[in-house]
C-alpha cells in the first residue's frame, strides 16, 4: 500500500512542482536573455555614438590644420616665391614664409613639420631645413608618389616607405619620420598638373592622444584607406592578437558603417566600425563580448536567486495542493482495494482504479451480449412457434406482439427464401446452412428494422415477417416485393447465389402466420413452371381450378424403348416432351409430384429387371424423392432424371447388352469351330441358344462382322487350305470332309476365292 501511494504521490508531487518550475525557469531564463541583449544593444548604441565622437574630434582636427594650410596657400608670399627660382637673395621671404609656418604650428593641433616644394623650380623649404643657395633637389621624382594622387588635397600616412633618394638627402628629420600622417595640398589649388605641394605632418602618436582622450569602453582603431593600422588604442589585445583580429574583420568592412562580432581562437569580440567620407580612413571599436555581458551575468546571478526562492515557496504549495488532490483518491483506491479481498495491487493507484473499473464494465458488457443473445435467441425460438403453429394467441400476445413492434402492425406477410441450385457455383452441399445464415444477415440489412420481424433460418429456408402500421394492402404487397427483389439482386451481387422467394398471402392476425408460411413455401413449389430467380405470389401462382390431366403413357413407352437401346438423343427428346406434357396444365404442387412420382417408378422397375444395382442412385441420407423435390424448373427435373438414374441405368444396359452379344457370338463361333463338317444352319444355332434366328444373325454380324453364312465358309476354307498342304487326302475327301456335300460347289467356291483349283494350290505350297 505504501509502494502505491508514494508511486502516484511522487508522480502527483512532481508534476506539480514541473508546473511550478518549468514557468519561473523559463520566465527567468527569457528575463536573463531579454535584459543580457538590452545591454549589449545599449553598448552597442553607446560604442557607435563614442566612436563618432572620437571620428568627429580627430576630424576636427585634421580640418582645422587642412583649414590653416589653405589660409598659408592662398597668401601672396608663397604664390610670388613659386614663381621662380631661390637664391641667397630670397633669405628675407624665407625668413618671412618660416615665421608664417612657425604661427602655424603655434596652434595646439599637433603640426610637427611643415615643406614646401617646387616642382617646376626644384626647390624645398622645410621648418629644419638649411638653405643652400646652390643646391637643387630632384622634386618631380622626389615627390612623384604625391603628385601622382589625382586629389589636390588629401591626407597621407607614411609607413616605412620614404624613397631611398629622399633618405640620401638626409635633409629634413620630421619627414622623416617612419609613421607620419601628411597633409598633401598641391599649389596652386585645384590644378591637375601643380606647380608645387604645401606638405604638413603630424604624429601617429597626436592621434593616439586623442583617441585615449576619447575612449571610455573597449578600443578603437584608425586604418587608412588601405586598410592599415595608422592609430590605436591597444591596451587588452597584445600585437599579435589584434593583427588576427584585424586580418578577420578587414574582408568585411564593406559599407559606410556596420558593425559585427569575430571569434578568433577564443577571442570573442564585438567590432563596430565608420568610413569617413573627408578622409576615406576606417574607425574601428573593439568590445569584449566578456566585458559587454559582464553586467548581464550579476544580472543571471539575482535572476537565479529569486527564481530558486519562487520555486520554493510554490514548492510548498504544491505539497499541500498535492495532498489535498490526493486525499479523494486515496478514498476510492482503499475503497476499491476493500472490495478486493485484500488483494492489493502493487501498482499506482489510478491503474488499479482502472483495472478494477475495466474489470466490472467487462463484465458488464459480458452479461449485456449474453442478455442480449439470449433475447434474441428467445425471440427466434418463439417466432419459430409462431410458424409452426404452437403458440395460442395470448402466448403471441404476450411472447411477440406485446414485446416487439408487431403489436402496432395492421398487416402482415411473410417472404421465404430458397437457394434454386448449388451445381455449377463455388459452393458444395455442406455449405447451404452457411450460406442462408449469410442470406439471413443480408435480409437484415436490406430491410428496414421498423418493417420486420428477426429473419429466421428454417430447414432449408430463409423466413422473414414482414409488417405495416398503415397503408393499404396493395402498397403493402408491392412494398414485400420491392424487398424480394433487392433481397434476389444482394445475393447475387455478394453470394453469386440464385435464390427464388416464396411471397405469402397479406393477413392481418399474427395467429395466421402458420399458414402464411405454409403458403410462401408452397408458393416456392411452383418455382418449377417458371424461369430462375422467380418471386413468387401465392395467390397468382396457386391454381384456383386444377384441370385433369391423363399421364402420357405412349411418351413414357417411347422413353423406355429409348433407354433400353441407349438412344441418347431420343431420350433427351422424349424426357423433355414428356416433363412438358405434365406442366402444361395447371395443377396443384401435389398433382405435379404424383406425376413425377410415377415417371420414377418406371425407371426404378426398368432398372430392377435390367439386374441394376439401384443403391447406388441414392446420394447419402437423401432419397430420391428428396432429391427430386429439390428441383425447382423443368431443366433441372430433366437433367435430375437423366444424370441420377437414366444415364447410369443406360450404361448398365449398354454393359449388360455387350456382354450378352458376345456370349451368343462366342458360342456360335464355337459351334462352327466344332461342326463345320456337318450341315450346320444358323436356324440350329439359334435353337440351341433359344433365340431368335434374326436375333442371333444380328448379334453374331454386329460382334464379328460377319453373316453367319460367310463365317462359316471361310472357315471350312481355311481347314480345307491346311489338309491340302499338310496331309496327302483327296480333294474330293476333304470336300466332304470339311461339310461340302457336292465336291463341285466346293472346287468353284476355293477357286472363286484363291483363283485357283484345290490341286494347283496343293502343288504350289508343296514345292
């Protein structure tokens, strides 16, 4: 008992707390995830504004010196000086153009050399440059690399690529530096083949103070237009890492701005980047995805605490709602197990709430089909009374009327089914039971059950009372064979079965259908008269008047002659003109059979002094008279006569007739074999076997084909041949010896058959 009880209380108890559980941890896991994606979005947004911020200062101040360039480009000192070639006669405009410069990197913008070149004049002015009147430089190749740029301004970053001509000058130290970003602007401006170029550099390391200045999360890159590292501040990433980092994300800074995540050997960033459109250089920031979801994870943390305290206080309630749930069934499981002797299940209590359950509607059910068989049987067993004719009228009243729907019926009839024949179907004769109880069932499905009584199965007949509340009589019949005839197509459809149905007279008293049966199975005798699958009426089929009718005795005399010479065609002819003779007329069923009957017994007699063995006609336990009411047209009756009992007593005659034709031939021949010496005649022979002469000559040629006359002569030549050849007798002697009384007759019949004389033949066959 206690296995039970903690088997579905645990199962009780759990499910309660799954339906507490599940909810808060997938509520809180939802609000982890909800929150977590917030703040990164929130990062995200934040990093996008920083790095636009940190785009426009660096902007800023790149535009501020390009500003102050183009102010120094456009003053007339340095158009007049481009005009022309320098000398140490120009050391006052130099003086003035340094002063000017210098102002320029008075400015706080991070300006750490300024150059002036002259392309046309080959010439160069630099903050540190000292300045030689006498030396020219080569400028066109010096500063191809600028001046090849279709920009007229522009900004340049510089990376371990100084020419190697500029490096011999060893001139100027601020352009050399190896990471420098330059301001190009070409003199004068906006000219597509310049006269000069205004260069102003500034650190890589000014911008990485103010990308520091300007960096508040993560680390933000500048790469210039080749996609190169000009500035950074690195302070998580070490070199190498940063580079694999890079070399991921570059193939993928495709538009203006965007931003995406990179994984790289265990590095998890956020990466979000702006194209500018003044300098073409690329501003990227680099997150930590660690560091952005280190906020959401204490926020995991306090999710879980307050989910494990939900599930704990609801636990609790659970263990009392389970208790409360649980205290009904307890009741009816122990209930239930008093009532099952103290057999107790080992299972969980619902399943044996549902064993015991199913056990009594099994039972019930059980008794429901017995009861309900057993009613049905009752009822078949009194509406089988009812047909024969046992039941008074209060016992159909109180049996049948009362307790089904009959009472309320005004008419009634009754339908009789009979299968016409097995032969020529899939069936045998063991299968007819079978085949009316399918019958039966069809019956039962084609007719209204509002309109019937239970068929019944009957002997050999399928029975159905048919019943109408109202109506008239006319429509009734018409409606008893509508059914007849769905009934007849049904059987042939699914059965491949011929029936024919007997349809009684309508009555309008239960107590009358005693005789409604007699009448649908009378009605069923008449099938004979006409073609198959008949449905038919008592009343239309029953002869009102019965016409006498004589037996045709000169048809059965010249079916018997035909038997006995085994004339097949003429018996089929006589059988047939005979069996129509007899239903010509109409007649009583009864009438029809006394015909039949006697036709019967003159085959049985013909058959019994033929020494027939007429036992073996009966088919098992059925006469032949049961056999022959089991005919249903006249060419069954006919082929019933010819295949029981005149072809097998045909044959018998036939066996009988040969044997009898040869024990005449072979004692005639016996007789010539041992007589021909003497005046033998067929006349003696057939006096000896006391037959006719006629008779016996028949007999003798149809068994030898030979008269008897031939036979013997033929005989007496062939003796007569042998003596000749074998023995020294006379002619004449052997003549007479062999039963010639004239030795002439006897020379011109051996020489009409040899074409010789008796002695031309005897020298022949001696030689």
């Amino acid at each position: 008992m206690r296995k039970a009880k903690a088997s579905y209380f645990t199962q009780l108890m759990g499910v309660h707390i799954l339906l507490v559980t599940l909810p808060v941890i997938i509520l809180g896991f939802a609000a982890y995830l909800t929150a977590s994606h917030a703040l990164q979005e929130k990062v995200t947004i934040g990093n996008r504004q920083n790095l636009y911020q940190t785009q426009m200062r660096v902007e800023n101040t790149l535009k501020m010196i390009d500003h102050l360039a183009l102010n120094q480009i456009q003053s007339p000192l340095i158009n007049e000086m481009m005009k022309g070639a320098l000398s140490t006669d120009d050391y006052e405009k130099v003086d003035q153009l340094n002063d000017r410069m210098n102002y320029l990197q008075s400015f706080d913008l991070g300006v750490q050399g300024w150059s002036i070149v002259s392309l046309a004049n080959r010439w160069l002015l630099s903050d540190s440059y000292s300045f030689p009147t006498s030396y020219q430089v080569d400028t066109q190749s010096l500063f191809a690399g600028f001046t090849s740029d279709p920009r007229a301004s522009y900004w340049s970053y510089q990376e371990n690529s100084m020419t190697s001509a500029w490096e011999q000058l060893q001139r100027p130290a601020t352009l050399l530096n190896r990471n420098t970003i330059t301001l190009v602007k070409k003199l004068p401006v906006f000219t597509m083949e310049p006269a000069g170029l205004m260069l102003l550099s500034i650190s890589t390391a000014e911008l990485g103070n103010i990308l520091d200045a300007s960096t508040k999360t993560g680390d933000v890159i500048i790469l210039d237009e080749k996609k190169q590292v000009m500035s950074h501040t690195d302070v998580t990433y070490s070199e190498s890492k940063m580079e694999e980092i890079l070399e991921t994300a570059k193939g993928r800074l495709t538009q203006p701005e965007g931003g995406f995540t990179v994984d790289k050997n265990g590095w998890n960033v956020s990466l979000t980047y702006r194209t500018s459109e003044y300098t073409g250089w690329t501003y990227l920031s680099i997150v930590s995805i660690e560091a952005i979801t280190k906020d959401s994870r204490l926020i995991g943390y306090y999710t879980i605490v307050l989910c494990a305290l939900i599930i704990l206080v609801m636990g609790l309630f659970a263990l009392q709602a389970s208790r409360k749930m649980y205290s009904p069934i307890r009741l009816l499981f122990d209930t239930i197990s008093g009532n099952m002797g103290g057999h107790r299940a080992r299972r969980d209590e619902f399943q044996t709430i549902h064993e015991r359950f199913r056990h009594l509607i099994q039972s019930q059910n059980r008794m429901s089909s017995r009861i309900e068989t057993q009613d049905r049987q009752l009822s078949e067993f009194y509406q089988m009374k009812l047909f024969l004719g046992e039941l008074t009228e209060n016992e159909i009243s109180h049996h049948i009327a009362y307790s089904s729907q009959a009472g309320n019926w005004h008419f009634f009839c009754v339908l009789v089914v009979q299968i016409e024949t097995l032969e020529n179907t899939h069936y045998a004769e063991h299968d007819r039971d079978l085949l009316l109880f399918a019958i039966n069932n069809i019956a039962e499905e084609i007719i209204p059950k509002s309109g019937r009584m239970a068929p019944l199965v009957m002997n050999v007949n399928q029975v159905t009372l048919l019943g109408a509340a109202n109506g008239h009589e006319e429509e009734f019949g018409r409606l008893a064979y509508h059914y007849a005839e769905e009934l007849q197509k049904a059987a042939l459809t699914y059965l491949k079965l011929k029936i024919s149905i007997g349809i009684s007279s309508v009555f309008d008293k239960l107590i009358q259908a005693p005789e409604a049966y007699a009448e649908g199975r009378e009605a069923l005798n008449y099938r004979v008269r006409f073609e198959d699958q008949a449905i038919l009426y008592y009343e239309e089929v029953r002869p009102h008047q019965s016409q006498r009718i004589d037996f045709p005795n000169r048809l059965e005399a010249e079916l018997l002659d035909a038997i006995k010479l085994g004339d097949m065609k003429q018996i089929d002819e006589k059988l047939g003109e005979l069996l129509q003779h007899i239903y010509k007329a109409p007649m009583s069923h009864q009438e029809y059979q006394i015909h039949l009957m006697r036709l019967l017994s003159e085959l049985i007699k013909l058959a019994m002094d033929s020494n027939a063995d007429i036992s073996g006609y009966v088919s098992g336990k059925r006469t032949l008279i049961d056999q022959l009411q089991e005919q249903s047209s006249i060419p069954d009756i006919a082929g019933w006569f010819k295949h029981t009992i005149i072809e097998p007593l045909v044959a018998h005659i036939e066996a009988h007739r040969e044997s009898l034709y040869r024990s005449i031939s072979n004692a005639i021949l016996e007789m010539i074999h041992e007589e021909f010496a003497t005046d033998l005649k067929l006349e003696t022979c057939a006096e000896k076997l006391h037959y006719h002469p006629g008779y016996v000559s028949r007999v003798f040629r149809k068994e030898t084909g030979h008269t008897f006359s031939d036979y013997l002569a033929k005989h007496r030549l062939h003796v007569a041949k042998t003596w000749l050849v074998e023995s020294d007798r006379q002619c004449s002697d052997i003549a007479v010896n062999v039963g010639y009384q004239n030795v002439r007759s006897f020379n011109r019949y051996f020489k009409k058959t040899e074409g010789v004389t008796p002695g031309q033949y005897r020298e022949l066959h001696q030689r």
